[in-house]
C-alpha cells in the first residue's frame, strides 16, 4: 500500500526562549540570554506548516509541552507552592529554572524514531520515544513525548509506540535526527548514524556525541526491521566538533535522494558505496566537499537541515531556511542540487529564524512518519493540518502568548498559569484528552 509522508510539526510552546542549554550547539550558545518573542515563533512555526501543506506536503502538529516543568523543580529539592519553587530556583540554581523552562519538544525530529508498516516485521508502524538524555532540558520531554504519540498513534492495530530506551549512556538517544530512510525499487536502507561507540572510551570530543550505536541497534531491533535493511555508521567526530550535534545538521535525505557535507560521517566514500549497492542507480547522493562548502558555513547556514517536501507526484521541494539562502556557498550548493537533476525540482527559503538561533532548522522541527491512507484516517487526534486548524491555532497563539520573554520572566507565577490555561484549551482544540501532568493530578500543588 503506498505510504506518504507526514511531517509532524512541534508547535512552538509558550515558554520559547534562549537559554544558552546545549553545549555543542553553536546557535544556543551564542543566543543564550537574548529575548525571546514566543509569539512570532509559534507564528513562524505555523507558516511554515502552511507552506509544506500549500506545497503538496502532508503536514500534521504535535502540541508543546508544559513549562516550567515544576515537578522537575521539586524532585531537585526545591519545595513550597509553585510560586516558592519558581522563586528559589531563580534565586539559586537559575540554570536549573532555564531548563525546566525550555520550549525544546517544539524539535520533534528528536521526539522518536519511526519506522513505516511496509519495513516492519508486524506490519504496524512503529515509533520509539527518545530518550534524550544527553541534555538535561531535553531530558524532560520523553514522559510526555511518550504519552503525546499513545493518543495520537492509539490504534494497536497499526501503530506501536515504544518507550524511551533506559536512559544510560550507551543508550543516549536523539530519535529521528540520527536516522534516514532511503528507498528505491531495488530496496530500502535504514541509515543509523551514532557518536558514541557500543564499546571502548568515548571519542576525545570538545562536544558531546549524543547518540548511543547501541541505541540505534536496539531501536532497529524493537522496529523489527530485516538486519539487510538497516545500515549503522559513525557520525565524524570532527563535525560534532565543529558544530553537527545531530546528523540532520550535516545531512538530509528522503526516498531516492540524499544529500551530505563530506564531515557529517567518518568514511564518506565508503558509505556513498554501501549505500549505491543496497539501493542501485536510482539512488541520487550530492555531496558537499570542504571547498565547495565550508564546514563552519554549512554548520552556521544550515543547507542540509532543509526539510524535503514530498509533493503528491513524488517529486521533492527542498524548503531551507533563509539562512542557508543567504550564504553564497550554501546557495550555490542547493542550486547544484536542482541543476544536477534527480527528485528535487525546486528550492525555497523560509523564516524560521526564532528557531535557527537556538540550532533548530526546518529539518529539525519536523518528525516524519510515513503513513498509508488507512494508517492516516486513524490517528486518534485531531492532529492533521488544514486550514480551519490552522486559523484556530493562530488564534490561540495570538490570545495565549507573550511578544516578549527574558530570563527573568520565568520565575513570574503567571507564566506557569498562563501555559496551563493554553495548554488545557489546546488539548480541547486537537482532542487529545488529558495528557498532561497537570491536568491529571489534582495532588499537585499549584501557584499561591
Ligand atoms: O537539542 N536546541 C536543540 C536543537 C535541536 C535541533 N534538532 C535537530 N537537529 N534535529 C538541541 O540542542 C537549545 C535550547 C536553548 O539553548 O534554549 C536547544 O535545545
């Protein structure tokens, strides 16, 4: 049966801000502090939702998550009502309140790995929650993440939703980021790509390598896909360190089509060459050398986190971030992409500036799922886009946001009232029940 693409977009949450959170990520670093204007984010985020479903694309939403994460606050020792918490954690720890502020799960390429009906063994599409345990503001996420997809992915007959690995470090995992899944007429490939080996110390990295080999192995078992079909090769530590915390930050592909600057893997001949012998000439790889493009320019840039929009005659649109458009090297390359002919008919830039400054592209904010019409007529939510959604989530962004966050506004008590109120009505608009911590456990106690 065939499948298309579903892109599920993070809706950009309330508490969007700049926290300065990931070492090795050279756009958080460098924003750390800077205001923020959740606002224009979520708006951001929803027109380039609009551009992907205007383009051809399948598009769908996966709603934030609520923040500060108080419950968090308090496993740390701090106590009293919310307020108290909120108050002491700014006042003593407030890289801690940073963290338990962050908007993060708006990334949902890191929300899960997926794999489509037609590569496993049961037939049902399978997606393993990430744990994301290299980060501790991104730590936060799996729970709800997990909760999140069981509802909208509720139907045992189609969908299996795995929880997170055990969150240790040969099991770091950063979900779809790490993972691309190729496909001809001759065959498909699971790409894996992982930082830190099963075995022997860790590569000597300025950066941290976040995703576990032996996690990418345990989530292609759980995914049940034939050990032909499944591919595992080391990120280049060299790109970690320059800047490529995640594959997708040095590399893309979708279908028969893959694209890569030379530093994203270790060996990139080598793989060119597995890859071309599983899946055959129809496989179109480019490959960006050092020359051509820097590697500090693809990294700042960000060509290779473009989303490759599936249009419904199969052809690709590459969307990049206007960043990407407005470097000449990375322009240049895009248009070598279309001009050497292959998939991709067309390249497009769009904002999504509010994200890029914290390292998070268009490629990023997207979690593909590969769905047949049956498998899409029963998603348990009201999750896919269209324009009479649309124009009610701007208008619950318009009335729920702030234009304007600091650091200093998290420890405000009415923030973490206004999340709720958003997100309790938020759930009503999509119909995902009660997912949330606060609105199912009337013990917890609440701002005064
Ligand atoms: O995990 N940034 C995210 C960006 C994730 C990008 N996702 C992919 N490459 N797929 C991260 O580093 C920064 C938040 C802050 O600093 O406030 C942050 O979490």
């Amino acid at each position: 049966m065939a499948t298309r693409t579903y892109n599920f977009d993070g809706i950009v949450g309330p508490t969007h801000g700049y926290g300065g959170l990931s070492p090795g990520n050279l756009a958080s670093m460098r924003h750390r502090g800077a205001p923020a204007n959740p606002r224009a984010a979520a708006l951001q985020g929803l027109d380039k939702m609009r551009r992907v479903h205007d383009l051809g694309g399948c598009q769908a939403v996966l709603p934030p998550q609520p923040r500060p994460d108080v419950r968090w606050l308090r496993r740390l020792g701090f106590t009293g009502s919310d307020a108290a918490v909120l108050r002491r954690c700014s006042a003593e720890a407030p890289d801690l309140l940073r963290a338990a502020s962050s908007a993060s799960a708006m990334w949902t390429a890191n929300a899960a790995t997926v794999a489509p009906s037609s590569d496993s063994g049961d037939g049902r599409v399978h997606l393993t929650v990430a744990n994301l345990a290299t980060m501790a503001h991104r730590s936060l996420e799996p729970p709800t993440t997990f909760r999140v997809l069981r509802r909208v992915f509720a139907s045992a007959e189609h969908f299996v939703v795995h929880e997170p690995l055990p969150a240790v470090p040969p099991l770091f995992d950063e979900g779809a980021a790490n993972h691309t899944r190729l496909t001809t007429t001759q065959g498909r490939v699971h790409l894996f790509a992982w930082g830190r080996a099963a075995t022997g110390p860790d590569p000597q990295l300025r950066f941290p390598a976040r995703q576990g080999e032996l996690a990418s192995r345990a989530v292609a078992r759980l995914h049940q896909l034939r050990p032909e079909e499944a591919l595992f090769w080391q990120q280049n530590p060299a790109g970690i360190d320059a800047g490529a915390f995640h594959t997708d930050v040095l590399a893309v592909g979708e279908g028969a089509f893959f694209m890569m600057h030379e530093a994203a893997f270790v060996e990139p001949d080598a793989l060119r060459e597995a890859l071309a012998a599983r899946l055959g000439h129809e496989l179109q790889i480019v490959v960006a050398n050092s020359a051509e493009l820097p590697v500090a320019e693809a990294v700042a840039a960000y060509p290779f986190n473009s989303e490759l929009i599936e249009r419904s005659d199969g052809s690709l649109v590459i969307l990049a971030p206007q960043e990407a458009w407005q470097s000449d090297a990375s322009r240049a390359f895009l248009q070598r992409v279309v001009a050497e002919g292959g998939p991709v008919v067309d390249v497009e830039a769009i904002d999504v500036n509010a994200s890029m400054n914290n390292g998070g592209g268009p490629a990023c904010l997207r979690l593909r799922v590969p769905l047949t019409e049956t498998e899409a007529s029963s998603l348990g939510a009201r999750v896919t886009y269209d324009a009479a959604l649309d124009g009610e989530l701007r208008a619950w962004v318009q009335r729920h946001y702030r234009d304007r966050l600091t650091l200093e506004d998290l420890s405000d008590p009415e923030l973490l009232t206004e999340v709720h109120t958003a997100l309790d009505e938020l759930s009503e608009i999509l119909e995902l029940g009660s997912v949330y911590d606060f609105q199912t456990d009337p013990s917890a106690p609440n701002a005064s």
